[in-house]
C-alpha cells in the first residue's frame, strides 16, 4: 500500500446554495489533502460547512439550490468535478462511499437489511444474486451482525445496530475512501466507543482512508492522524493531531478546546466562544472569525487572513502568523 | 393477519347498523307517502290507507325497525315497494355495472395520475410541474356533468366517434370513465408530487444515491414504494367515493348505476330499496378500505409486524444479538 | 448579548403571521387565488351595484340572446340577464360554501379534537359514529334532509355540513394525536393547566394549518355539490340565482345557446380554483417543513 | 406561472365552445355511426342491418330501438298512470277496438251492440292467441275489464263497468253490464287502457310478476327486462294480424334529455320520448331526422285552492288572472312549443268550447285587489316540485304578479311530498297539467268530479251535477251542450285559469315511416314501415 500517492485533493473548492433569501456561502476555497489509509478529523460547529463538504466530495449537493462555484476534487489525480454522472456513480460505492449521521433515517424502511448491503455489491462487482447475498452475509458478520438477521427490516434493530449496518453498505465493495458524516453523534455513548472501535478495525483490515466529520474533539483525538478545524466555511486551521491539539494557533481552535471540560486542567468555570456562528448569506468582513475572536485586532476586520504554513504540515489562517 | 381482517369486519358490523338506523330515522321523518306513491295521485282516500296499514307503515318507527333488522338477519333486504321484486335482485342487477365503472375509473385515474405526480415531484419548480399542478386543479373544480356533456358533444355529436350513452360494449365505456375520473385523477396527482417530494427529501435516499445506484431505480424503487401509501390511501377513498357519488355522471350517460337507483329510491321514499342499497353500499366502501389497510401491510414491514402473531418470537432474538454483538466486539480488543 | 436575544424573541411572537404572510406571498398562484378570490368577495358584497339588471326581471321579448353589450353574458330562456344573475350567484354560493363550512368545521373540529385528545373509549365511539356519516352518501343526506325541510340552500347547506363533519373529525384528531404527545402539551399539563385549556391554548394552534386548508378545500366541494343537487331536482328555490341550478337548468338548451352554460360553468371553476390554489398555499406556508 | 393558468382557462372555454356551437349545417354526415362500433361481446341494439329485402320490397330491420325517459314501475296498463308504462305495453296488448278521430274499428272484438242503456254484447274474434299459447276466450276478456274496473289507475275509465253481473255467454261473447250509463266506455274500451291479458298467465303468476313479464295478444312479446337499462320485447311469431317490419323492439331507458336528443341524432336510437323543445326545430332541419309533434291532448292550468279562505274568494282569482298574461306563459315556459289556452279541455276533444283566453288587464287586476281590499298589496304562496315546464310557468307569473304588486313565495318539496300535500288539499296555488288518455270530455275533466281530494276542492254540487249528466248521456249532440253548459260556468267561477295547450311530440329517424303523431302521446309501434 503506497501511502505516498496522494488518495484525495482539495484545491480551491467553494460550494454555494442559491436561495431566495441569497447565496449561502456554504464552502469558501478550502483545500486540504488525504493520503490512501490516512485518517483525517474535519471538526467545526454545525453550520460551518462540514456536511456541504463531505456532499461536495460525493457529489451529491442538492442541485437546486447548491452549486460548486470553485476548485478542484482530485481523487487519484483525476477531478471528480468534471467526471460525467456515469463516471461519479461508479466510483461512488466502489472507490468512496459515505456514512451518513442518522441511522434512523439512513436505511430504507421497506428493504431488508440483507437486500440494501447486497444492492450495493451487486451494482459494482459482477456477482449473481446468491453469491451477492452470500458476500452480504460477510460483511454483515464483520460489523457484528449475525448473518441470519440479514431478511429483517430496519426497524427490527436498534441505533446501533442499524448504524453497523450503515458501516456495512459503506465498506461492502472495499472502498478507497470513507467518509463519515458525524457517524456516531446520534447514538448513546457506550454504542459509540463500539462502532468508532469497529470502524478502526475495519480501515486497518481494508486499508481504506477516512474523512470523520464531527464536532466531537474527542473522537477525532481517538481515531484520527490529521486534523483541520473549519469555520463559517473555511479551514483555519489544519495540521497533524500533535500540531493541532498540542500547540494550537488559531484563536477559535483554543477556544474550542477552551470550552473542553478536561481532567488535567482545574479550571472551574468553562470558557465558551461567545457570539452565534455568522449568517452565512453575508459573512463578516476580512478573518470571517474578527467579530469573536478574543484577540482581534483592527487590521482582522478590513484584510482576510491567507493559508499560512506556521511548521511543516501545520497550516493557520490568522493575520497574527502572517 | 387473519385476525386482524376478523377485528375488522367485526367492527364493521356497528358501522353498518348506525347507517342503517341513520338512514330508518331519516326516511321515518321525511314526509311523503310511500303508498301515495305506488298508488298515484289518481287514488283515493280508502285504498292508500288500506296500503298503507297493509305495508304496516302505520306502525311505530322501532317495531319497523326492528322487523326490518329481523328481515336483514336472515338475510332478507325486503322488496322494493315500486317494482315489487326483492330488493337484493334489484342491487344485484346495478351494483356490477357501477363496480365496474368505478374499477376502470380508478385504474385510468391510477395509470394516469400517479405517472403524472411523480414527474411533476421529480421536476419541481419546471414548467411541467406547473402545467401538472394545474391541470390537476381544472380536473378537481369541474362540475363533473358539465365536463360529462362537453364530452359527448364533442366525441358523439360533432365529431361521432363515441356512443353517447347506454353501455353496451367497450367504446361505451370511454367517455363516462373520462368525466368521472378526471377528478380522480387530480386528486391522485396531487397526492403522488407531494407524498413523493416528501420521501425525495430522506436520508436513505442519499444513502442509494451514494451507492451510486442510478437515478431512476433510486426514484421508482426506493422513493416510490416509501410514497405508495398516502397514495394508496387516496386511491381508497377515490374508489369508495366513485361507487357512490357518480350519480350525476350516471344520469348523462344513462349508467344503470346503484346511484341512480339509490337517489330514484329516494323520491319515491322506496324504503327498503334506499336502506338496502346504501348498506350495500357502506358494506362495499368498507371491504375497500380493509383491502387498502391490508395493501398497507404488503407495502410496508412496519405495518405489517403490528398484525404478525410472531412479535413475541421477534424480541427474544433481538435481546440475544446486543450481547453476543458485544461480546465480539471486546473479545478482539 | 442575552438582551438582544430576548428582544428578538419578542420580535418572534408578532411575526408568526407575518411569517406565513411572506412565505405564502412569494408563492404566485396563492395569490392569484387570493385575487380571484378577492373580487368574487367584492362582487358579492356590492352585488346589487355591479349586476345591471335585477336577477329576476324577465323580458319576454328578449328571451335566449346570445351576448351582447347589454347583456354582458346574454339572456335565458326568461330573457333574464345572465351576467347580472351570475353576480348575484356569487353571494348564494359563497354563503353555502362558508357558512356550510364553518358548520361542519365547528363540529368536526370539537369531535375530533376531543377524540384525538382522549383517545381510549370516547375516541373509539366518536370514529365509529364518524364512519357511520362517512358511509351515507352525500348525495342521499341531501335528497333526506331536501325532502324533510323542502329542498333549497339551507338543506344543501346543512347536508354538506354534516357530511363535512368526518373529514375534519379525522383530520383534527390525526393532528391532535401527534400535537398531544409533544413535550409541550405535557409541560403545560404539568403546570396545572386543565384540559380544555390545554385543546384550547396548546393543541388549537398548532393543528389550525390542516383545518384552514380541510376549509378552503372543502368550501370548494360544496360548491360543486351544491351544482350536483340542483343537476338531480334539489335545487335552489327559484328564482334565487345560484350557479349550480342555472348550469343545469341551462344544459337542456346547451347545443344552441352555449354561452348559457359556459358562464356558469366558468364561474364555479374560477371560483372552486381560486379556493385550491389559495388553500394550497397556505399549507405550504403554515408547514415549517416545506420552507424553500 | 399565471400566463399558464390563463392558457389552461382558455382551452377549456375554446373546448366547451367548439362542443356546443352547432355550426349551421347539421351535424357532419354521420357514416360511423355507433352501431358500426357495435361489439359482438354484448347483443348491441343496431338499427340499420337490412336483411334480404321481402318480396314485397318492404325493408325489415333487426331492432327498433325505443328512446323512453324513465324506467317505467311496471308494464301493465292497468297498475300505472305514467306515460312510460303505455309506451312499453302498447306492442304487447291490444284492445276490443281501434278508434281512429272518433270511429271505433273492430280489432279483437268482431263487433258490439248496445242492448240497452246499461248492457252492450261484445263479439270476439276466435283466431287470437295470447303469448303463452292459450288461445283467447270471452274469460280473459270479462277478467280484464274487471280488473281495470276495481284498479285504482283506471277506476276513472272502466268505473262504470258492474263487476257481478258481467259474464261471457259463449267462447266468442261477452255481456258487458253497467251500474250506470257511461258514455266514454267504448272509447276507454278502444284505447291502450283497455289492454287484453291473459287471465290463466295474470293468476299463475300473480299481479306484480305479470307486471314485470306481461302476456297479451299484441305482435310484440316481452322477452327481457334489465333494471334501469332497457325492455326488450321480441315478435310473436302465432300473431294473428300482420307481421310488424322489425324482430325486436328495445326500450332504452335514457333519462337526460341531451341524451336521448344526441342518440336520435348519432343514430343510437330509432325513436325518443319527451324531446325537450328546444331541440325541435333542430331535429326538424337535420335530413337524419324527424320530429312528430302535434296538440296534445293535456292542459296546463294555475290551480287555486278554493277550500282556503284567501283563493276561495272570486275577486282575488280573477285579480291574479287578469294580472297574467297568458299568452306569453305559454310561449315562454314551452319555448314557443305551447298555444295560450283558451279552454278547459283540449281543442282536439269533442265538447271543448273556446271560453278564452282570459284578458291580460293589470289594470283591472288592481282595481279588483282594491276592491278585495288588498289595495296595499297581497302575499300568495305557490308549492312546486322540480318539473321544468311548471317551474317554468311560476317563475313568469311570479313576475308578472309583482307588477301589480302582488308578492309570491315558490316554495319547492320534492314529489313525493308534493303528492301527499295535493291529496291532502294544502297547496295554496300551483302549475299542474291534466292530460287524458282518450279523447272525452268526462275523462279530460277528471280533476273537477267532487270525491276528487286534490287541493283544487272547488266543492261546487253544480259542477258535480252537470258532469254526472254528460257522462251519462250516450247521444253526442246532447253531451256537447252540456259540457259546454260546463265550460262557460267553469268560466265565470275561475276555480282554476287555464294557461297552456302545450304540443307533444317525439323524434324518429328519417326512415321511420307510416308512424305519425298520435295526441295520446301514445303511438302504434307496429304499423312502422322502415324506408331507407
């Protein structure tokens, strides 16, 4: 497994929604890069472009009203943007698939279990349908299902279960990429340590990279060797985990980790961001961040702060490290 | 299951008793007389009266209506006061004529307007999305007899391709279920667009398209099945409606209908014959919905593990699975 | 900070009507509906300035005229102005539309809600009687309740309204059911609130979007059966002018004279249009869900 | 979005134009018409499929296809007095008599004499058969006239006839006794009324199966009736008088007027009951139709009820009378298909004496409701029920009333409450017609006989006194004067003003010929003879 070859990269992507009450900047020139078998933690409030992200990759932005209006999706050096329907669709399931965030609404109620893994493996590797079903059954087992569950129904399994099944469809062809949408946010904690356990497991065995969308720091901390932080749609801060959590430059990155509850530090009150998250439709002028950012000088509101590499692999946006 | 359709025409049988007693209490306080009525205008005092008591008319409104219950225990709807023969052979004769009208309406309302809803779900806010939505309203706010005799003005007098009226072979058939279905086929479109626009928005749809299944199996197989019960539920009640209410339409195209019989019933405040059709009317109109409740269950698991005696067996295999799941997860830790 | 918020959580109250307002304004046919529905509103109130010709003056000599600047929509067979007869026509069918409405609605409203709110035995006997009048075909109600208080508005009125009564039964207890188990009803149930209260403050307003729709659509309907009864004899007393009687008194002289049913006939499709497109945007603005 | 709703609104008044403005040309040559779309999977009625043309070039056709507008209750003619029940009965029985413009022709009955005031000796022919085989004998014919003596339908007619003391002497004659002398008999016997059956088919099946599946003599016999759709009677191959030109005769029961109009026109139907007027002149110019119209023989009238204290006062009758203007009620309600009526029974019945119309004077309408004392105007009630011609007539007086100031209400119950009021006398006013089987005078003026309980209650023994005497004088010269005695006295009370002789008329398709406009309403079937 050649680790050098870049697996995915994001140049300049900015993706748009045109509604009637105006352009929601959802995505704003965001670039980052994933190698085959990495694992990279995409972490920022609701609302900061995280999903819109993970769906632009996929290409499967809602179109109307949302729109890529910029960059590139290189996936193995091919854009993704200029490949035709036929083209994404074969690669969607085979060589990148997606994990959605509910997995109550993330199956279809009226299919067994068994018929929506096997749909998958039919649609992209030649098999008949008993030796799909059998395939199905596999992988079934691998994500801790007994196989003889395969001919029930969604609603016959609990959260957990039903994300398993989720993780199996994504993983049923092998793919090259995953990409996680917030996978265990709707499920109880002690579920969550099992299916972020098992998806480790699995990307071990498979090889596959993953993109984990979360919002949770700790998750990321777990499971994940890179890390960028994203903002009213904007990546202003990425770099290894080390880098990131260890010696934080962004002032909203320490102040996610400052409204962090940690056992090492005594610290007695929480020290929450203030403010709301930007309207999207019309961002703040200069650092998108200035209105909340603790630190904020006069310069932050007129000039928008550019990608700077602070130490090799750990990039900011900050006009303080300009 | 089977208990589940025993549970129902169990209850169905108090539904059909307060029809019947709604329908005794309004014939019994409508005035008219039936004996008036067989006998015309033409007859005098001694011989209505001399009918009337003979028909038992005079007395009490519950001995009636409990000798009439006695009757339609055994069976026995009563004869009909004007054409004197059994009131069943009188239904029998005009209930298919309408049941037939109503399957074929429903069928072209069904071929037509679900076709139409999903294309004008899949395409919202295009110009074919529009033209459907307002097409589907004409359909809705026409007086159907008014949209029944522009149809056979057009087809049968000007233009001559069509029989007027009767039905007496299948191009008889054409332009009554035309005018009949055209509100059908509105309602059912409308219907179709907004329950599939609903389902489009899920989840698991994303899920399919991230498969990388292709956009039609995602609209017809997945969407669809998930839209089919709203739409099944109008179909339904559309169904049940037309075997009633088509009246109108069976007066112009001289439709042997049971509407019609129902309404003519009526006037001559032929009792039996009006509580008799209506009872086999509701008695119709609810083996329809239970038909539909039970296409529910077809369509949709959930529905149909609420009827399947084997819930029990069900839980206990659930519980086993969360612990051996468990177990396998911290035995590779 | 927490002030500015708390201050544009007052702004909220106020503009929950102005939010459907703006919602239901963006979406074009509601308001052509609403126009339409506007100037039949206008026509029925200042009928008697609009119509040029009373509704009931016959002129022998003028019988069966086809349109003419006189007669904006010709004569009937009693030399009766149409168009004059059409305007005054708006005031009977929107009397029968609405007030058979809110008749039906007002009951449907309080059995369903009382039927979703309990639910148990009470909901059981309620839905049962509801199936009940929901198997007596309309068509038959009306000719019962004709032939007892002789035929005219007030029994088609009251035939549609208590036919109407087991469509907003089921509806408002559908939406009384989902609204019951919301955490809001128990909180206010908790608080002390008795439960007339609660149907009247919690669970009313949130089920008032499928019964304004159920209204307008339904208005519509009983225009068209209101045309259907007089179509089968059970008309209007004469010579009170309402659509559905001169659309099918005029059928019989429709192959020659086709301007006596086309106006009529266009008079209860805009009219029962313009309903449907209004109730239909006002759905969309009072569902949250559905917002662009 | 709106130009849309605009195009839609468009095409659908451009498509109800096209439909109904009939272009001046009749309708387009009609080569595909409907029978040429007649499946084989149910037994279409077709008209036009000439077989082998008989020597005598006379044309036969399968099926005479009958448009009536309504399902009748039954087909005997004895237990029904609506005009749909003759129509279907007429093919299959027959009578003693024929009456062609007054002069009885022999038929089943060979020929009659008249005893005495009170008995007449019938002789019967001996080659007729019933449909059932049995051959017919004096005892069916004593059965019939009796059963038509006891029905309540036809008690009017055959009332007269003494039930005892009628017998047959022998297979071939019949002693027919009367309990007084009744004029109109031998008309009655010589109408569709007085129908033969069959007594053994009448008492093995009984009176309401018989209904429903008759047995006469006529050339036509019933072979199937399906509930609210069609009759169908089929020829009678033992008939003993001369084969009709068609095998079948089918009653198509179409309500809707437009369509029993549009039938005639597409060639559905042959012939077609109760055409709506306004579609007369069009049927006339269309060279695929025809329209047999002519006077009826019923009368329509504004009906006070002389029992109630308000329309039992003179003065108020001829106040309302002479504030109508007859003339154009009738024009306008019958769509120029009515004269004024000028009298109280049908021009075309012996004893009618012109006693009208009566004088349109607003004027004098005022002065009589001053001198009535309702100078400040008066309220009048009218009851109804939905019958287009009536309403049609209240709606105009209503109007015409209101000019010199009197005020009407129109109150509209269905007709089965509007019959249960009339025998129960409380219509105040209302709009009826009086129509009549035969053409008598007695039998016109059913309405006025005292033991009448309808609401016109003019309880007047003169009246009752001079219809005894007409009925029972037999010389016609004597009859008339009385009756017109009758007329002019009926005149001056103005119990009831007659408003309208509307004509009746049926359409049939252009090669439906010998078969002309009868004024009972009720044609003879048979002698059609198909031209084309």
């Amino acid at each position: 497994m050649e680790t050098t070859k870049k697996l995915l990269e994001i140049k300049d992507l900015s993706i748009h929604y045109f509604t009637e009450e105006g352009v929601v900047r959802a995505v704003n020139n965001i670039d980052f890069e994933l190698m085959r078998g990495e694992t990279m933690g995409l972490v920022g409030e609701t609302g900061a472009g995280k999903t819109t992200t993970a769906r632009g990759i996929m290409g499967l932005v809602p179109n109307p009203p949302g729109r890529v209006v910029g960059g590139e999706i290189l996936f193995e050096g091919k854009d993704l943007l200029k490949a035709s329907n036929l083209e994404m669709r074969l690669h969607r399931g085979k060589d990148f698939s997606m994990i959605f965030q509910d997995p109550m609404t993330s199956l279809n109620p009226i299919l067994t279990v068994g018929d929506q893994i096997a749909e998958v493996i039919r649609l992209h590797e030649k098999l008949s349908r008993k030796d799909a079903n059998l395939k199905a059954a596999q992988i079934l087992e691998m994500v801790g299902i007994p196989a003889e569950r395969m001919s029930e129904y969604p609603h016959q399994f609990s959260g957990g279960m039903k994300q398993r099944v989720v993780i199996a469809i994504a993983l049923a062809c092998s793919p090259k990429l995953i990409i996680a949408d917030e996978p265990t946010t709707a499920l109880d904690v002690t579920i969550q340590a099992q299916v972020l356990e098992l998806m480790r497991e699995l990307q071990e065995k498979l090889g596959t990279a993953m993109l984990l969308i979360t919002h949770d720091l700790g998750v990321v901390a777990d499971t994940c060797n890179k890390v960028a932080i994203m903002y009213a749609g904007q990546i202003v801060e990425m770099g290894s985990l080390e880098d990131v959590y260890d010696n934080t430059m962004h002032p909203y990155t320490k102040g996610l980790f400052g409204s962090l509850p940690s056992l090492s530090m005594k610290s007695k009150r929480l020290v929450p961001i203030d403010g709301l998250m930007p309207d999207p439709v019309d961002l703040p002028t200069g650092c998108p961040f200035h209105p909340r950012c603790p630190d904020c000088k006069e310069s932050c509101k007129s000039r928008a702060p550019v990608k700077t590499e602070v130490s090799p692999g750990h990039y900011v946006r900050c006009l303080r490290y300009e | 299951m089977l208990r589940y359709i025993a549970k129902r025409i169990f209850l169905m049988i108090p539904v059909l008793l307060g029809i019947s007693f709604v329908i005794f209490l309004l014939m019994y306080f409508t005035p008219g007389d039936p004996a008036q009525m067989i006998l015309g205008d033409m007859a005098d005092k001694e011989d209505v009266e001399a009918l009337r008591e003979e028909m038992g008319l005079n007395d009490g409104f519950f001995e009636r209506y409990f000798r009439y219950m006695g009757d339609l225990l055994r069976g026995d709807l009563g004869t009909s006061y004007t054409t004197k023969l059994p009131v069943w052979d009188e239904i029998s004769v005009r209930l298919p004529v309408t049941a037939k009208v109503a399957f074929f309406v429903i069928l072209f309302a069904v071929i037509i307007g679900v076709p139409i809803g999903i294309l004008s779900a899949v395409r919202q806010y295009t110009i074919i999305d529009s033209i459907t939505r307002v097409l589907a309203l004409l359909g809705i706010t026409m007086p159907s007899f008014w949209f029944a005799l522009l149809l056979v003005l057009l087809f049968s007098v000007r233009l001559g391709w069509l029989p007027a009226s009767g039905l007496y072979g299948p191009s008889y058939y054409i332009l009554p279920i035309i005018s009949i279905s055209a509100a059908s086929i509105a309602i059912i479109t409308r219907t179709a667009r907004s329950s599939m626009l609903e389902v489009i928005r899920q989840d698991y749809i994303d899920t399919a398209r991230a498969k990388g299944q292709k956009e039609r199996v995602v609209l017809f197989k997945h969407a669809l099945l998930n839209a089919l019960i709203p739409i099944l539920t109008v179909v339904g009640i559309q169904f049940a409606g037309s075997l009633g209410g088509a009246v109108v339409n069976e007066q112009v195209f001289a439709i042997p209908g049971i509407g019609k019989l129902m309404v003519d019933a009526i006037k001559a405040r032929n009792y039996p014959l009006v509580t008799g059709s209506v009872l086999v009317l509701s008695l119709l109109q609810s083996m329809v919905n239970l038909f539909i409740d039970l296409l529910y269950a077809f369509v949709d698991p959930r529905i149909r593990s609420q009827y399947s005696r084997d819930k029990k067996k069900k839980k206990a295999l659930n519980g086993a699975v969360t612990a051996n799941a468990g177990m396998a997860a911290n035995k590779r830790k | 900070m927490i002030k500015k918020q708390a201050e544009h959580g007052h702004i909220k109250k106020r503009s929950q009507f102005q939010e459907t307002w703006k919602r239901l304004s963006k979406n074009r046919l509601a308001m052509v509906g609403l126009a339409i529905l506007a100037v039949l509103v206008i026509t029925a109130i200042f009928a008697d300035l609009i119509a040029p010709y009373p509704y009931d003056e016959q002129d022998y000599n003028a019988t069966l005229q086809s349109p003419s600047l006189e007669h904006l929509m010709g004569t009937d067979e009693y030399g009766r102005d149409i168009f004059s007869r059409v305007v005054y026509g708006s005031r009977t069918s929107l009397y029968v539309g609405f007030i058979s409405l809110t008749g039906g609605a007002l009951i449907g409203c309080i059995f369903g809600a009382i039927a979703g709110f309990f639910g148990g035995k009470t909901d059981n006997i309620i839905m049962r009687t509801c199936d009940v009048l929901h198997g007596i075909p309309q068509i038959v109600l009306a000719i019962a309740i004709a032939s007892t208080i002789g035929p005219g508005i007030t029994s088609a009125l009251i035939a549609v309204a208590v036919s109407s009564v087991p469509n907003f039964a089921r509806v408002v207890r559908a939406a009384t059911m989902t609204v019951r188990d919301q955490e809001y009803v128990e909180a206010s149930a908790s608080l002390g609130g008795n439960n007339t209260h609660i149907i009247i403050h919690h669970i009313f307003p949130n089920i008032l979007a499928p019964i304004i729709v159920q209204a307008t659509l339904g208005i519509g309907k009983s225009i068209l059966l209101c045309a259907s009864l007089s179509f089968l004899g059970l008309g209007v007393q004469p010579p009170m002018p309402e659509w559905g009687s001169m659309l099918s008194n005029a059928r019989t002289f429709m192959r020659d004279y086709s301007y006596m049913v086309i106006s009529p006939g266009i008079a209860i499709m805009l009219t029962v249009l313009a309903l449907n497109l209004f109730g239909d945007g006002l759905r969309d603005a009072l569902d949250p869900k559905l917002k662009k | 979005m709106k130009k849309l709703l605009v195009l839609a609104l468009a095409f659908m008044m451009l498509m109800s134009v096209i439909a109904c403005s009939e272009p001046s040309t009749p309708a387009p040559e009609n080569t595909s018409s409907p029978d040429a779309t007649n499946e084989a999977a149910t037994p279409a009625p077709d008209g036009q499929e000439p077989e082998g043309s008989d020597p005598a070039t006379e044309i036969r056709k399968e099926n005479l296809i009958v448009a009536i507008q309504a399902e009748p209750q039954t087909i005997d003619p004895y237990a029904a007095s609506h005009e749909t029940t003759f129509i279907s009965s007429e093919p299959i029985f027959e009578s003693l008599f024929k009456s062609e413009n007054g002069e009885l022709i022999p038929w089943l009955a060979t020929g009659y004499e008249t005893v005495d005031d009170l008995t007449i000796k019938i002789t019967l022919r001996d080659d007729v058969y019933f449909h059932d085989g049995n051959k017919m004998t004096a005892d069916d014919v004593v059965f019939s006239l009796t059963y038509g003596a006891t029905s309540s339908f036809t008690s009017t007619l055959f009332g007269a006839i003494d039930v005892e003391n009628t017998k047959a002497l022998d297979e071939q004659t019949v002693e027919l006794k009367l309990l007084y002398p009744y004029a109109p008999l031998l008309e009655g016997l010589a109408s569709y009324r007085g129908a033969i059956l069959s007594k053994a088919a009448f008492e093995s099946m009984g009176a309401d199966a018989f209904g429903r599946a008759p047995v006469g003599t006529g050339p036509m016999m019933f072979k199937n009736w399906v509930n609210g759709d069609r009759i169908e009677l089929t020829a009678f191959d033992q008939y003993w008088g001369e084969k009709p030109a068609f095998d079948n005769v089918i009653f198509r029961i179409i309500l809707e007027a437009s369509s029993r109009t549009v039938e005639l026109e597409t060639g559905g139907v042959d012939v077609a009951f109760q055409i709506s007027p306004v579609d007369w002149t069009r049927l006339e110019e269309n060279p695929e139709t025809q329209m047999l119209t002519g006077n009826s023989m019923s009368m329509t009238y504004l009906c006070f009820n002389n029992s109630m204290e308000l329309y039992g006062n003179e003065l108020i009758r001829k106040a309302i009378a002479y504030a109508i203007d007859v003339e154009a009620v009738a024009k306008t309600a019958y769509q120029g298909q009515a004269d004024a009526a000028d009298g109280f029974i049908a021009r075309s019945i012996p004893g009618y004496k012109k006693v009208g119309p009566w004088e349109y004077n607003p004027e004098k309408s005022k002065e009589l409701l001053a001198e009535a004392g309702y100078a400040d105007g008066l309220e009048v009630k009218f009851v109804t029920f939905q019958q287009q011609y009536y309403n049609a007539c209240i709606e105009i007086i209503q109007s015409m009333l209101s000019e010199v100031g009197i005020t009407c209400t129109i109150e509209m119950v269905d007709l089965a409450t509007f019959t249960s009021m009339n025998n129960n006398g409380e219509l105040p006013m209302t709009v009826m017609a009086n129509g009549s089987s035969i053409s008598d005078p007695a039998v016109a003026l059913s309405a006025w006989p005292l033991e009448r309980t309808i609401s016109l209650r003019h309880n007047d023994q003169h009246i009752q006194d001079l219809l005894d005497q007409g009925e029972r004088t037999y010389a016609m010269e004597d009859r008339i004067k009385i009756y017109e005695e009758l007329q002019d006295y009926l005149w001056e009370k103005l119990y009831i003003l007659p408003l309208a002789y509307p004509l009746s008329g049926y359409g049939a398709r252009a090669n439906i010929g010998n078969f002309d406009f009868v004024a009972s309403g009720v044609p003879d079937f048979a002698e059609i003879e198909f031209t084309a």
